[in-house]
C-alpha cells in the first residue's frame, strides 16, 4: 500500500478562489477587508509569516497593515496598541504576531484582542464558543487539519481520532472539532504510556507535537488510516519536517498529509477565511 497524498497547496488553492471572489463581492457592496497583524520585537520566523500573510493578501484583495512595536515594549503599551486597533471601525481583524519578547506574555496579551477580531481564534472567548459548539473564529492551524483530513473523502461519523499533541492551538481544539463530527476521540501527549499501541488504533491520526522529526512511524498506524501530520520541524540546509517519518508512514496509511505542502499551506488560507466569517458578521 502506498498512501494518497492530502494535497494541501491544491486545497489552499481552491480556498483561495473562493475567498478572492467573495472578498471581491463584499468590497463592491461598500464592505472592504482590512486585516492588522501588529509585531513586537523582531524575530526571523514571525518576520516570515507576516511576508507569508502580506503576499496572500495581496493576491485575495484584502488590505493588510503589518505594524511593528519595539521590543522594549511593556504588557501595558501592547495592550493599548491592540485596544488602539481593534477599536478602528475600519479593522476587519487583527494578528499577534508570536513568538513575543521575553516579558510579555501572549495569553495575556491574547485576552486583549476584541474576540470578535481575533481572526486567530486562539484566546478564552473563541476557544469557548468552541466548546459550546457555537463557532466564531476557529483556530486556524486546528481548522486547517480537520479541512484537509476531509479531502480524502471520509466519513467522519464513529470514527476513532488520536490526536497526538494537548496545545490550546491545535491539540486540543482539533479533537473538539473531531468530537463535533461524532469521532470517538483520544487526546495524547508524551506522557501517555504505550503511545505506538493507542495510534495503532485511529482510523483518523492527527499529529502536533513538534519535538523531534519523524518521531511518527509505520508502528504508529493502523493500516489504511487518515494522517494528518500538523507539526513543522526545522531541520539542517534550511528544511522542513513533520512528526511523522513519510517513508514509512506512507506505506501503512491510505491517506497522508507531506511536510512541507500539506496543513501548513491550507493554515493561511483559513486565516483569511475566518476574516472573511469576520467581515460578513460585522
């Protein structure tokens, strides 16, 4: 058996014409996109993203404002500067660009953004609408993984989903999102004894914890199950990697997401798809 591939640059692609002409359409009706990411301090990853999420932009019609605070910032300037922003009439929704200086602290700091403009959906308002199952802006690297898992055509219902990974980004509102579409779900970590044998067992695998490439083998999957590999892992010559070792994983699995080019290429498409879910309820 060799896995299919959950092809996330095809999927993004197609997210992205839809939103550009819904974005087209609400900018002729007098309703224009304005998306805010506000950086402190400088740092090479993050400065990566923005140009990431600048480009996208562009190419969907959308304004997007990239400011930038110096490091030496306090909690309490920051904080004014979101207040500052998401109180802009013109701001469709806005970005805090991690990783934050030493000193400052993002779930703070995230508590401060108007959950209504939190296109990132990662602070207590969303993530409880989430539990509620009244969804606003869903975490979009969470949303990502569970969009791209449906391109192999599954039926989600009665599903068994192992979720590898217990962050409040992607581990635990993946497996809310799972849970809603009737899995039966097992949340992990690295604490959870006989980890290979609990994987073993997913019809659905979603793996996010990020510590040490290809830690994921063919051991850990069920023969003919979905993976979705969510982590990206910097390696040496400037490349990418997932939990999961592709070389093995693809020979047991019927579907498999790569890194580079699987979640990672859909998360950005769903930033601005919540600021498109933003836009229309504003």
């Amino acid at each position: 058996m060799t896995a299919q591939t959950l092809d996330g640059k095809a999927l993004a692609k197609r997210i992205g014409e839809q939103l550009k002409t819904e974005f087209a359409a609400l900018k002729a009706a007098g309703k224009p996109a304005h998306l805010v990411s506000l950086s402190v301090g400088r740092d090479e990853s993050s400065d990566w993203y923005v140009n990431n999420q600048k480009k996208a932009a562009e190419k969907l019609g959308v304004a997007y404002t990239a400011e930038r605070m110096d490091a030496a910032s306090t909690h309490e300037q920051v904080a004014a500067r979101i207040r500052e922003i998401c109180a802009r009439k013109d701001v469709t929704g806005m970005i805090l660009q991690l990783p934050l200086p030493k000193g400052l602290d993002a779930n703070e700091l995230a508590k401060v953004i108007a959950p209504a403009k939190n296109v990132e959906g990662v602070d207590p308002d969303n993530l409880g609408h989430l539990m509620m199952k009244q969804y606003r802006n869903l975490p979009c690297t969470a949303r990502a993984a569970i969009e791209l898992a449906a391109e192999s055509g599954v039926d989600f219902r009665g599903k068994h989903a192992v979720v590898l990974g217990r962050s409040v980004i992607v581990g635990k509102p993946a497996a809310l999102l799972l849970l809603d579409k009737d899995c039966t779900v097992t949340l992990c970590h690295s604490r959870t004894p006989n980890l290979a044998e609990i994987c073993r067992q997913a019809d659905i695998l979603v793996t996010a914890m990020g510590a040490k490439p290809g830690v994921v083998n063919g051991d850990y999957v069920k023969p003919g199950a979905i993976v979705v590999d969510v982590a990206t892992i910097a390696v040496e010559g400037g490349k990418y990697a997932g939990d999961c070792d592709w070389e093995s994983v693809s020979k047991v699995a019927a579907w498999a997401s790569p890194v580079p080019g699987g979640v990672g290429s859909v998360t950005t498409q769903i930033l601005f798809k919540n600021t498109l879910e933003t836009l229309k309820r504003q």
